[in-house]
DNA sequence: TTTTGAGTTGTTCGA
DNA sequence: GTCGAACAACTCAAA
C-alpha cells in the first residue's frame, strides 16, 4: 500500500469524490495537496480568487487542517513533496480544459504515474460518441445519446481518511478578500449540498417555468460550486425525477458536459471562433459603449441590472446573460471575446468550456448557429421576464421610484429626469439593422 | 452515398 | 391584445 497523495483540482469535496476515495482506500497514509498555479491567481478577479480562497478554507476544515496548498513550478513541487513525504502512489480526478490537461501533459512528461479516476462530469468529455465514433457537434443529438451513455450512482464520504498532516512551513498561503460592497455566495462542499436541498425543495419542481425569470428565486444558483467540484454534477442528477421540470434541469447539467465535450475536441475554441467565417465579420473596437456595458450603464435596465448584479455578486443570472451578451455583440458589435473575458474575471462560477461557448452561440458563431434573426431586443426581453421590475429594481436603485409600465423605457417616463438615470447608448431598432447587414456580408463569400 | 428532417432560450409585422 | 407566418441558408445526424 504505502503512502498515497491526492492532488485535489476542480474537486474541492470529500463527498461523490472516486479519485479520493481511491486515493484513501489504496494508501496506509494519504497526503491531500492543492495546487495553485500562481500566474492564474494574479492574473484571475479579486471575486473567483475570494471564492476560491473560501472554498479551500471549508475544504481545509474538512479535512481537519491537513490540507496543504503548494504552489510554484508544477513538476518540481510535485518532485519535492514526493521526496519529502516519501509518497508511493498519486491519485488524481481528471481535467479535460486545456489547462488541466496541459498539466497532465507536463507531469507525465516529467515521469510522473497519476492515477486517475473520474473527471467534473457525470460522463467524462470524448465518451459521448455517434454511432460512427464521432463526436456531437448538435445539442440536441449530444443530449440523448448523453442519456442512454448514462453515469453512475454517487458514492459517499470516505469513513476513514488516515491523513498525513503536512508540514507547517510547507504551505503557501493564498488569500484574497472579498471587495468592498461585494457578497459572494457562500463557498464550499457544505454549502453546495445545503443549496441543492433548498432547491430541491423550493425551485426545482417549477424549474421548466421560473428559470427565465431572474426577479425570482427560480435557478438553483448551483454553478460556482460545480466549477469548483464542490458538488459533482452526479449528486445531483441522482436525484431527478421523470417529469418536464426536473428535465429541464438535467437538460441545464447535459449542457455544461456538452460545451466540455466540444471544448474536449476543439480547444482552441476557448478564444477562437467555432465558425471560423465570423472571424471575418465587421466589428467595433471597445470604446465608451464598452465600458458602459462594463459599468451597467447603457440605458437598457435589464442590461444594467444584470452587469451590475455582476459587480455585485460575481453572479448573473443565466436569463440575463443571454440578453447583456446579446447586446454587446449585436448592438455594440463588438467581438464575443470582449464580454467572455470580462464574465471571466468576474464570474466566481468563470468556467471555460460554458463561458466560450455560451457566448459563442450568442453570437452566433458557436455549435447549433442561432438563426441569424435571433436578436435579442432588450426592452421586450425585460418586458417579458422581468414583467414587475424586482430584477431592475433591485440592481438599479436609480429606477425604483419609476412606474413599472415605463420601467423598461424609464427614459419616455416623466419620472426619468429625476431618476438620475442614462440615456440609452444606442437606438436598438436600427443596431438590430446594422448586425443583420454586417452578418449579410459575410454570407455574401 | 444520398436524402431527409431538424436545429435551447427571438422579433416583427400584419391580420 | 393575440396569433401565425416569415425571417436564409446551412450544417449536422441519422435513416
């Protein structure tokens, strides 16, 4: 048996976690290390690096102390710690962004045997194949074969866990506080698991209904904690009934592994364009509109409301991202990367794989290509699934004494002088004019 | 190999 | 106010 060491990655739990329990169950002694890559902390948001620093706490805590964060050139602290610990076996969950399997790359390259088991989805990215050994590049197609390939049950905390407690001066402390005026949700396994029971029991049965309207507790705000793995996607599928509303939850969950899936098999689409042919489309550089969109301050509420809830929160609910990357790209034309490197930066749940591709199929260069016509208008969408204002009302404070029939257009309401509110920054019938031409003249090659 | 049907989340216009 | 049609063409999956 002798000595094993867990490297803990996107799995920040002791619950649902295989490659720890093998870790555990394989070793007399286990040592638990984290990893953190020091370029991506410096260059990563004040708000994932406060999540981060959170979840590792809770983590640590879990495991009575023993946790040790180490930090610096990734083979040679692996080196050191093994020498030093004399560890046998090194156990391990998978990564499938470019990233972590760069890191796997580079240790294996340095001789390293990891054993790996397991990964951050229900169906570990390549496993989903067509019938002639493809890969799926159309959600819907993706979705079922997802279903038949089916998962596995979840499995429980490991009983015992024999930890070796690293030295003292052996840790890397990390810390970054949360910024001023921000709340963060709460970080950890703990966590995860106390918000999936509230939103079993409060949320998901209406799910299919409530999930467009971002004024209401309607989503079950699950995402940072399975970017981080302090909740595996498993645990909560186990737990899905047949019916419309829990399927439209695990269609939500079959997304994430969709986007990692293709991201598996086209990883330079982190940054690059799916469709290479948008590439070549006209586009605006950032400017003052961009930095508008930035601050919440376009003069659309619910494009407002939501850039600020993501000042706020590190947060947005998912509805509204559609409609703020909506409008950066097709009213503002500028490049999807703009907005996805800023949701990076922000987002405590900042995954590369959803965030890319979320944004690349808004702007309609992604898989399954939106009909060219799909445009969000931003007023009929807030209209529509913010019909009372709450979501405007909560996040813009300078319209809560506008009424809720001029809320959406507060700058036609006589109440919009005093409101100390922007003008809108554009005129979104005729940018919706201007996107579809400049789409027209790609077609045209 | 060819053919056929379908493709997350929308908007506008006119009846 | 409500409703259905139109808004392109193309790519993908599967028969």
């Amino acid at each position: 048996m002798g000595k094993s060491l867990f490297w803990f990655r996107r799995d920040l739990r002791l619950g649902d976690n295989p490659a720890l329990a093998n870790a555990i169950a394989n070793g007399d002694e286990t040592l638990v290390i984290f990893h953190m890559d020091a370029d991506i902390w410096n260059r990563a948001g004040e708000y994932r690096n406060a999540y981060l620093t959170q979840s590792l706490k809770e983590l640590s805590k879990s495991l009575s102390g023993n946790l040790l964060i180490v930090s610096g050139d990734l083979t040679k602290t692996f080196q050191e710690i093994v020498k030093k610990y004399n560890i046998d076996q090194i156990h391990a969950a998978k990564q499938y962004a470019p990233f972590g399997v760069n890191q796997e790359v580079q240790l294996e390259k340095a001789g390293f045997k990891i054993e790996f088991t397991g990964s951050p989805y229900a169906i570990a990215p390549g496993r989903v194949q067509k019938p002639d050994g493809g890969n799926y590049r159309v959600y819907t197609p993706f979705y079922k074969a997802w279903v038949a390939h089916g998962w596995r049950k979840p499995i429980a905390v490991p009983d015992k866990l024999n930890l070796i407690s690293p030295l003292k001066k052996d840790q890397v402390n990390f810390f970054q506080e949360v910024p001023k005026g921000v709340e963060l949700q709460t970080a950890g396994e703990a966590a995860a698991l106390a918000r999936f029971e509230e939103f079993k029991k409060n949320g998901l049965n209406q799910y299919d209904e409530m999930r467009n309207y971002p004024g209401v507790k309607g989503v079950s705000r699950l995402s940072p904690h399975l970017r981080w793995g302090e909740i595996h996607p498993r645990t909560l599928l186990a737990d899905l009934k047949n019916n419309s509303a829990h399927e439209v939850f695990r269609k939500e969950i079959a997304w994430r592994e969709f986007y990692a899936d293709v991201l598996h098999h086209y990883p330079h689409t982190t940054r690059d364009y799916y469709s290479p042919k948008y590439a070549e489309m006209r586009y605006e550089k950032p400017d003052g509109k961009f930095k508008a969109w930035c601050e919440g301050k376009t003069g659309f509420p619910i494009v407002d409301a939501g850039m600020r809830q993501l000042l706020a929160e590190g947060w947005m609910h998912n509805r509204v991202r559609m409609i703020v990357a909506s409008f950066l790209v097709k009213d503002l034309h500028l490049e999807w990367h703009h907005g996805a490197n800023y949701f990076m930066k922000y987002l405590i749940d900042n995954d590369v794989a959803s965030n890319s591709h979320g944004w690349q199929w808004t702007a309609g260069c992604g898989t399954d290509a939106s009909p060219y016509y799909r445009i969000f208008n931003p007023i009929e969408q807030g209209r529509k699934f913010d019909p009372e204002g709450t979501y405007i009302k909560k996040y813009v404070p300078e319209l809560r004494e506008v009424p809720v029939e001029e809320i959406h257009e507060p700058h036609l309401s006589n109440a919009w002088k005093k409101s100390g509110y922007v003008k809108p920054i554009v005129d979104h019938a005729l940018e919706r004019k201007e996107s579809l031409a400049r789409l027209a003249e790609i077609k045209e090659n």
